[in-house]
C-alpha cells in the first residue's frame, strides 16, 4: 500500500497548479461579482488537453483513471477556484463516462472527441422537481416514435445549460407500475439541447455565481436512437457509472476547496496582532485549524480509495458516498472556521473565504445529501433495514 503519488500523478498535480496560476483570487472574485462564466479558465485547461483526461486515447483523451482525474480537480480547487473553477470543467470530466464504459464504437467516435476538444460543452439532466434524490420516480418520459425518441418532462439544478450544447439526460421509457423494479424502464440519452424544445431558466442561487443552475422544461424534444447510451430501460445502470466518479470528484474538489480555506485561516492567524499576540499562538485558534487539517488528511485518504476501487474495477459505492459524506464534512468546517478565524474581516468579499463558505454548501447538498449516504452505509454496508 503507497501513499505516495506516483511521478505521474505529481507531474498531473503540478502542471494543473500551473494551468491556474494566472487566475487567482482577483480573478475568482471578479467572477462571483460579475456571474460571467470563466471562459477564459475553461480554455485555458482545453488547450491543455485535460477535459479528455479519463477518456480513451484512441478517441484524443489521456486514457487515464479516476484517481487521476480526483488529482485534477483537487488541484483547480485548492488554487483558490473553489467550486466556481471545479463545477466550469467538472461534467466533461465525469459525464461521459456513461458514454465510455456502454456507448458503441460509433456513438463514441462521434461524441467523446468534440467534449474533449471542447468544442461541445455538456449538463446533465437528472434532478426533477417532485422526484429530489428518488431517481426512480423520475417524471419525465421518452416515447419512441419509430427512429427517435420524443422527451418531454422537467429537469431542476441542472449546470451549465445555460451554455451548454448537449445534454446527457435520463427519462422514462416505461411506466413505474410495469417495471419489476424501481430502476428498471430508464434510458439514458446524449443528444443536442435543442433550445427550440428546451427552455431553459437561470435559478439565482447562494453561490457559485459564475456557474449557472438551472431548471428545464422539455417540450418534444426529438432525439434519434443513435443517440440512446445503452439498451432501452438500462438508464440506471449505465447512469451508475457516472455517479459513483461524481461523487469521488466533488469529495476531492471539496477537499481542495478546505484546504484552500484553512491556508488563508493558518496565514491569516499568523500575521493577526492582537493583545500584543498573534492569534494563532491562542490555543482557541490553533486547535480548531489543527482539527481541520486532520479531518481533511483523513478525508482525502478515502477520496483516494474510492477512486483506486473504481479504476480497478471493484464495487465502489460505499467509498465513493463515504468520500463524499467525510470530504464535504470536514471541508464545511473548514470554511466555517476559516471565516471565524478572521473575525469581523471573514465577513468581507476581500478576504474570499465567505466566498469559501458559500461555495462549500454545494458538496454538503449534492449531489446526494449528507442524511441520504447515512442511510446508504447504514443499509448496504452494516445491512440494517431500509430507511426511506
């Protein structure tokens, strides 16, 4: 067992801490004043090649892990981006996998190389108004009319369909009542956002300004076949091989998103005189950020194992929503502590770290809630009765 990254791995590691460099706090601030979205740090890591990352080599990516992919987004989120510089990259990062792991050899010369040029930006049309975290009572149905599919229906938080030209998006193709299973009768589709059957609002939200969330309405969007990921009715499955990375991605740019909070606390109460003292040389100070340092060791440690679990091939799940869960738990507390560090300046935009703050309440929420992964581990790990 290494803890060490590999050369590789720190050669990733370091030329992403390079790519954001030049956008630093000034940069991220004037982002989360202005909304706009940070398209010239988008480009900057296309030009790069890293949206192509873990995607296969023969279709122009880096044919590389999610353990690597984890290193990735770490690193945009301890450069001080936060959630703001993550959530620009992160579905072309994680999303097509679905497309990876169950499209055929021509779906995936067809749509693997444009996302990883960056030609084609994507969302992801999962979360609905009235279903929340129950996927299986998704609303919105896909009615195959000869050689297409009519969609129509409602998707809410999805981001970045504002400038989105895709979507991978999850419907009913047969009703709840004739399914054997809650999962079964779901088909995935990548297909375009034809904004002529797509409408599509901007949801003002608590942070993360410069990443647009939005809800859909969909009103017979038509989608060829050629367009569905996988079998009809095999939605849940191949969507699984999208969440499980999800959920080790966001764990890993919320661990970033901590540590970039507790470097501006651990600078802040070293140079902060009061009473003749530096504050951090109060145990009231030091201890709290200790605490903090060790709660995000710990959580990277299973970010990590998760992501080694996936890229191996082994069952996953439990360490991907336990990731997730310690991750955005200790990056959250992180940040709460980063604010009260720096007293009444916390408080104050120049600072960042009530930007830190705002921004950390995403990993905390999505893309499964806190209480949701208790009741996962509880159910499938320690084998206790469902609870929902």
């Amino acid at each position: 067992m290494n803890f060490e990254l590999t050369d590789e791995q720190q050669s990733i590691q370091t030329a992403i801490q390079k790519v954001c460099q030049p956008f630093d706090d000034a940069y991220w601030l004037a982002r989360d004043t202005d909304g706009a979205f940070p398209e010239a740090f988008v480009r900057a890591i296309t030009e790069g090649g890293w949206l192509g990352i873990a995607m296969p080599e023969a279709y122009g990516g880096a044919g590389l892990g999610v353990t690597e992919t984890a290193i990735m987004a770490h690193a945009i989120a301890r450069s001080g981006a936060g959630m703001s510089g993550a959530s620009a990259v992160h579905l072309n990062l994680f999303g097509p996998n679905p497309i990876v792991v169950f499209g055929t050899d021509e779906q995936k010369a067809r749509l693997l190389p444009p996302l990883i040029k960056g030609q084609d930006r994507a969302c992801f049309g999962v979360t609905e108004p009235d279903a929340g975290l129950n996927t299986t009572r998704l609303a919105t149905r896909a009615d195959r009319d000869g050689d297409h599919y009519r969609i129509n229906g409602r998707k809410l938080w999805t981001t970045t369909a504002q400038t989105a030209n895709k979507i991978l998006i999850i419907a009913r193709t047969q009703d709840l009542a004739d399914c054997k299973k809650p999962t079964d009768g779901l088909t995935l589709f990548f297909t375009d956002l034809n904004r002529d059957s797509i409408e599509v609002r901007l949801i003002d939200k608590m942070g993360r300004k410069a990443i647009d969330s939005n809800a859909l309405f969909i009103d017979d969007l038509i989608v060829p076949v050629a367009d569905r990921i996988g079998e009809e009715g095999d939605g849940w499955k191949c969507l699984l091989h999208g969440l499980n990375p999800e959920r080790i991605l966001i764990a890993a740019e919320a661990v970033g998103l901590g540590q970039a909070a507790l470097e501006k606390a651990s600078q802040y109460a070293r140079e902060r005189v009061v009473f003749d003292r530096t504050i951090g040389k109060n145990q009231g100070i030091q201890h709290p950020l200790a605490e903090n340092w060790m709660e995000l060791e710990a959580a990277q440690l299973m970010v990590f194992k998760a992501a080694s679990l996936y890229d191996r091939g082994l069952p996953c799940g439990a360490e991907a929503n336990a990731a997730k869960y310690l991750a955005a738990k200790a990056a959250f507390t992180a940040c709460e502590r980063a604010v009260l560090t720096h007293g009444g300046m916390g408080y104050a935009k120049e600072y960042h770290v009530e930007r830190y703050l705002r921004e950390i309440m995403i990993p905390v929420i999505a893309p499964i809630s806190q209480e949701l992964v208790k009741s996962f581990i509880a159910e499938q790990v320690l084998g206790q009765e469902k609870s929902y």
